[in-house]
C-alpha cells in the first residue's frame, strides 16, 4: 500500500487526488483478495484499470484503489463451426488484446483498435465504435460479487447490455462495483476478413460498401488512424490526448424532442426512440474545438492573460481535455459549460460517459 499514490498517476485524464490505500492486483486471486480486504476493513473501494473513464475529485480517494493489472489472454478452443473462444484478463491492455486478435486472424474486435483501458472495463460500458460494441462479441464476463462473497460469470444475456450500458454499470455506484470483472469471454470467427462495415467514414476510407468486409489488418490500421486524426489513440506528446476520450454519450430521445431539431440535425433511429450526435449538438451550440475558459485556475479565479488549463480537444468537440496542469475542477468546469450551453440552445441535457468519482457534473 502507498498512501502517496495520486489517482492523477493512474488516469489517462491526469487528474485526481491522493488514495488513502494503493493495492496493485497481478492475478485473479490477488484481485479477489484485496477486494475482501477492503470490504472486510469497510473502506470505500474503488476499481481502476487502465484509467481511461474516469474523472476523480481534487481531494482524491479516501479508501482503497485497487488496480487491476491482470495479463494474458488464452483460446479455450477454436474450430471452423463455433470460430475462437478466447478468455482475456481484466487488466490485460485492451489495444493489445485487439492488435493480437487481429495477428490470430480471430475476426470480431478490429474496428476496436485504439480505445485505451484495460479489457476488464469493456462490458461494464458496452465499449463500441465505427459500429462496433462488445456486446456482439462477448460470451461470457467472470466477476467477483462482493455482495454475496463468491466468484460468479454472467452470459451475454445475462449482462443486459445496452448503448454505453450494462448490468454491470449498473451495479457500480462512483467506482465502486458490486461485480469486479476477472476476465471476459469473447467468441469470435475465423479468417482475415473483418466483421461487416457498418460505419461510414469507415467504409469509405475502405474503399468497401457498408455491410460488406475488409482485411482486418486493414481495417485496424484505418481505424488507428481515424482515431489518430481526432486525438483518441494516447500520445504522451499529444494534450489532445489526455481525456476520458469522449466525454457526452450521444443521446437518445424522443421522436418528438428530434422533430423539433434542425432538419440538418444527424439522427438515427434506435428502436422507437432517435439516437443524436453529441458532437453535432455541442458544435452547433455555439462550441468550437478547442474551446476552454481562459485563465482557469484551481479555486474558481481566472487570470484572463493565462491560457487554460482544460479546453475541448482541437481535434474533437467531444473530448475534454487536460492542456496541462489541470485540475479535475477545471476540466468539470469546461463540461459544465457545454453541457449548459446545449441546454440552452437545444434543451438537451447532455450525459457524461466517464464516471465521476467524488465530483459531479
């Protein structure tokens, strides 16, 4: 334990305060252990993996963080029928994972390629992008119920997975879950082609029709670099890159609410209901890459000769970001303001989609 250990360290935002205990968690069994242990003691818990959802208070964590940092991954079978039945563990890195699945010509996981984190967190958001959840892929999760002291795998359905939703998400209040995934199932196909484009900038920079398939080599390198090109692949010489990645969900509302939009607005339909773009709303309300509010600094006063310290990416209205030196209360702040301003133009409230641990929105 090392109560120096400062959340900021561990997130991929750079913000966050010290940890009153700091356990790192190599196997399945030191996780099950440390969580027991700070359960038993009645210490807050909270989970971190690769750190990259998550946004924590000034003042830190005043309980134990456990971290999970579980490698390796293995194939229980593999058959031409059934494809691969591959088992990762939870603190494995996730973009590895992917690049590895790729290299095994396992198909499902390429358009992936890039999210930071760990592949422990994945099903507890339903992680997806360029038209691509886990939850097509996932057979199983392994977790650890706190609640009732015993290791226990959920199904696929199991885990009512939704949009950046789960059973999961659900059973985790600032952190803090019921269920801490050990490892994840994925059942994926056989061969070098890629799941069907769904998404079409994608399909486009492809070169292939939506629905149809693409080297999934291809395809990975394509989607790194889209991700790239809007700050979402880490770069430590990159400040765009030092977020939460996105940090509004897209939201979903009524057919109602979407009529009276502009008729350029984008939208999908998602059952009855009318998915919108988050950063179409934040844009359109008068929001710009880049965007911060000069002079932030710690405390609430601004001196407006000093640039801020937290601004949206200038590569993507949908990420706040940490310019350098930010303070978790400059970079709720920024969002506040969006999300406000969104409000007031398109009376939409926006939803964060990292999770706030000790701090609101």
């Amino acid at each position: 334990m090392n109560e120096q250990t400062f959340l900021s360290s561990l997130t991929t935002l750079a913000v966050g305060g010290p940890a009153k205990n700091f356990i790192t968690a190599t196997t399945e069994a030191d996780i099950i252990a440390a969580v027991r242990a700070a359960d038993d003691a009645g210490e807050p818990l909270l989970i971190v993996g690769g750190g990259s959802n998550l946004v924590v208070a000034d003042e830190g964590f005043a309980g134990t963080v456990v971290q999970i940092a579980s490698q390796g991954y293995k194939a229980d079978s593999q058959d031409s029928c059934g494809g691969a039945s591959v088992v990762v563990q939870a603190g494995h890195n996730w973009d590895d994972f992917v690049h590895q699945t790729v290299l095994h010509a396992w198909s499902g996981l390429e358009a992936l390629s890039g999210i930071p984190g760990s592949a422990g967190a994945t099903p507890v958001q339903n992680v997806g992008a360029y038209g691509c959840e886990v939850a097509q892929t996932i057979a199983s999760v392994r977790t650890w119920d706190r609640q009732n002291n015993a290791v226990r795998t959920f199904t696929n359905h199991e885990l009512k997975f939704g949009y950046r939703d789960s059973l999961l998400k659900g059973a985790t209040v600032n952190g803090s879950p019921r269920y801490v995934v050990l490892s994840v199932e994925f059942q994926l196909l056989l061969g070098r082609m890629s799941a069907p484009v769904k998404y079409a900038e994608l399909a486009r920079r492809l070169d292939v029709e939506i629905g149809k398939r693409a080297n999934s080599l291809e395809l990975r390198r394509t989607v790194l670099a889209l991700r790239a090109s809007k700050g979402m692949v880490l770069d430590p010489g990159d400040r765009d890159t030092f977020s939460t990645g996105s940090f509004f969900t897209n939201p979903i509302v009524t057919p109602e609410l979407a009529a009276t939009l502009p008729a350029d607005t984008p939208r999908w339909p998602v059952g009855e209901l009318v998915k919108l773009s988050a950063a179409w709303l934040i844009e359109h309300a008068g929001f710009s890459k880049g965007f911060g509010l000069a002079g932030e600094l710690q405390g609430g006063t601004r001196d407006a000769g000093t640039p801020p310290r937290a601004s949206l990416s200038t590569k993507h209205t949908l990420a706040v970001t940490n310019r350098g030196g930010a303070s978790a209360d400059d970079v709720l702040t920024v969002a506040r303001e969006v999300r406000d301003g969104v409000v007031r133009v398109f009376g939409i409230t926006l939803v964060p989609e990292p999770v706030l641990v000790g701090c609101t929105l």
